[in-house]
C-alpha cells in the first residue's frame, strides 16, 4: 500500500503559485513595470518565460530565486506576496 506523505494537494499547490503569480502581477502594473523590465532586471532573458510564469501557463512558476529577485526589483518584501 502506497502512503501519502504530502500535507498538501497538487490543486492546493497550483492555487498557491497562482495566488503569488497574481500579487507579483499586481504590484508589477502598480508601478508601471512592464513584463519585460522586471525579466530583464532579474536576469531571464526570454520575457516569454516569464509571461508563462507571471500566469501559471505550462505548468511554469516562479522559484525561490526568481521571488527574491523580483521582491528585490520591485522594493518589496516577500510578506508582501501573500
């Protein structure tokens, strides 16, 4: 028998990097920054990419380091995503 060993869902999971995706895209048109200003500033070079991460398309999400550097590039605080 196959044990489970998640506290959390995969749709779970899903809306969580959709709620952050959102947020980031909030603040982003707040300040007037385009999708390709903040790729650039955080070092991807295909805004492409950062387009499918900004809205959950293709199973893509921000990391860990594209959270840091985007909290950074915006002058926000990662509390400030949730």
């Amino acid at each position: 028998m196959k044990e489970n060993f998640s506290n959390s869902s995969e749709e779970e999971i899903l809306n969580f990097h959709k709620d952050i995706s959102s947020k980031i895209r909030e603040i982003r048109e707040k300040k007037g920054i385009s999708q390709l200003d903040l790729a650039l500033d955080i070092g991807i070079k295909s805004v492409a990419f950062y387009s499918n991460c900004e809205n959950n398309r293709y199973g893509k999400h921000f990391n860990l380091e594209h959270l840091y550097k985007i909290c950074k590039s915006l002058k926000i605080q990662v509390k400030d995503l949730f």
